[in-house]
C-alpha cells in the first residue's frame, strides 16, 4: 500500500491493486461493507422501477430507533425515504418531494417526527456556538423545537404551502414513540 505523502500535490493516482476489491478491515464501515456482500449473495433483482409502488413519500428524523421499513410494514420499492435530524422539512426536503412528486408520481406525504428527539435539547445558539469554534456561521437554520408536535404542525404547514408539490391535499403527520414503537397522529389545526 503506498502512503500518502502530505504536500505532495502532483499525482492524485489511486494505488493500483486488485480489482473491485474492498478494503473492509476491523471498522464500522467494514463490517457493514461485509454485511452487503452476504446481503448481495442472497439477491435477486426484482425487476423494479424507480416509482414508489404506494405512491408516497415519507419525511421522518433519522433517529436510530425508528426503523421505518418495519414500523410501517413497508417492502423495499414502497415507498420514498427523506431522513433529517429531527424530520423537518427544509428547503432540501422540498427539493426531494418536488422531485418525488413530480418526477417519480408519488401523491402521498408522511411526516414523522418522534418522542425524545435530539433536537428538543439544541436551540439556535448552537449556530452561534458554531460560529465561536469556526468562525463562521452556518447559512441553516438549527430547526430546533421543544414542541414535536408543533413542529410537526409547522412541517405540514410548509408541505403544504409549498408552491412546487402538485399533490397537497395527503398530508399527515405523527410522532413515533421510541418506548412503544405506536405512532401517534398530529391534529394539522
Ligand atoms: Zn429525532
């Protein structure tokens, strides 16, 4: 293996070695990229297109706990996945359900956001912490709240308020439940 020499800036040339080989070694990612070629012995291509076979695209927190597929009965194929810390939906969120909507035929929108969220213990000043330590100031928004279910409130508000998505009338939202794995519906009003 050759090393990399700091400074140098002429070659940007890869190591050459065996193809298609992957380094995978005693790290997190290398055990997941172990966990994908037992995955990829038992796979068959099931042949599918790109559009969400239910239509729907849902918008959750990436939280570790919430396993989406299972908690919603979902098979691979079903459905658009659009995770962010605390489920919020941001100008990128819009980006992808604009596309989703518009370029995949997906009507349908989730929006999950979940009990113990980490976002309920960061407020805006962490931008401004951000600034102290590296001297600059994040152009994002935290999108901190204290109130999930507000904040749900407020995403279906901008979902639906939204002038690039063609299909607003399916819009609903719920927090999740770590404890219990139950959803539990927010009333938009
Ligand atoms: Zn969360």
């Amino acid at each position: 293996m050759t090393s990399n020499v700091i400074g140098m800036t002429t070659s940007a040339a890869a190591p050459g070695g065996s193809e298609g080989a992957i380094t995978t070694g005693d790290t997190v990612t290398g055990r997941l990229v172990e966990a994908n070629r037992r995955y990829a012995e038992a796979f068959t291509d099931p042949g599918m297109d790109a559009r969400p076979v239910l239509h729907v695209a849902v918008v959750a927190c990436m939280d570790a706990r919430l396993d989406l597929h299972k908690a919603l009965g979902l098979q691979l194929g079903d459905c658009h996945t659009i995770r962010n810390a605390g489920g919020v939906v941001t100008d990128d969120v819009i980006r992808s359900l604009t596309i989703s909507q518009r370029k995949l035929g997906t009507r349908s929108v989730v929006l999950i956001h979940h009990t113990g969220c980490g976002l309920e213990s960061l407020t805006e000043d962490f931008r401004t912490e951000l600034e102290m330590e590296v001297g600059q100031r994040p152009a994002w928004a935290v999108e901190s709240f204290s109130d999930a279910d507000q904040d749900v409130r407020q995403s279906m508000q901008r979902v639906r308020t939204s002038p690039f998505l063609l299909h607003t009338d399916d819009v609903r939202g719920f927090v999740f439940d770590v404890r219990t794995g139950l959803l539990r519906e927010v009333d938009p009003a």
